[in-house]
C-alpha cells in the first residue's frame, strides 16, 4: 500500500521529469523538445530523418557532457541542403566548400559563438542576398 504522502505514478501532479536527466539517463522534458527541434532543423538543411535523428541524440550526449563541439548544421552561417557552404569562412579558418563528412562532425569552430541558432529557428537553405 502507498504512504498517502506518496503519489500515485499515474497522477497528474507528479513531475514527469523526476526520474530523468540528471536524477536518471532517461532524456527528460527540455532536451526532448530540444532534440525535436534539432532533428526538424537537420532535415530543413537537407539531412535524412534517420540521419536527422541520429545527429539530434548525439548532440544530447554532447550537452550532457558540456562538450564545446559543434556541428555544421546548428549554425547560422551554413549555406545550401547538402552540398553546404560555410557564409563565414574568415572566422571558422575553413574552406567555403563543406564535404557532408565535414558538416556532420562534431567540432570546434571559432565562428560559431557568434552565429548559433536560436532553438526552433526556421532558416532559409539559399545563400542570403548580396546588399546593392
């Protein structure tokens, strides 16, 4: 019999967050939104959904451990749906031509401090248009 201080699993009040990330390895309510979004946005830049979804689990991993790493498809700057293009190639020190290898890797770029996408964001695959 319960403790009548104790609520029942199924009740609405009970946090379902309780038993995930950090007090479990389950994912818990933010980094599935968060994964969600980052599976939506791959897919927006031309990547599977398999692939989407892989690369979107990977990157709660990476949270998780604090790693500073990033991909080609979390920043602003990518360019095109597969074959990419880095639009800040002066600050990442990076060739403007991307290999799908390159944009699906995990790692340190010193251009994208400054060009990280908000979560949800839409963003438009074309190269932006040349002021005149």
């Amino acid at each position: 019999m319960a403790s009548q201080d104790t609520p029942a699993t199924n009740s609405p009040t009970t946090d379902p967050d309780r038993w995930a990330w950090p007090h479990g390895s389950a994912m818990n309510g933010r980094e599935i939104d968060t994964m969600m979004a980052r599976q939506a946005l791959f897919m927006e830049r031309g990547v599977s959904p398999q692939e989407a979804e892989h690369l979107a689990d990977k990157l709660v991993i990476r949270d998780r451990d604090d790693d500073e790493r990033r991909l080609c498809l979390e920043c602003r700057h990518l360019r095109g749906a597969g074959p990419w293009r880095c639009g800040n190639t002066r600050a990442a020190g990076m060739h403007p031509g991307l290999a799908r290898d390159l944009a699906l890797t995990l790692q340190r770029c010193h251009g994208y401090d400054a060009a990280r996408l908000p979560m949800g964001v839409t963003v438009d695959a074309a190269p932006a248009a040349p002021h005149a």
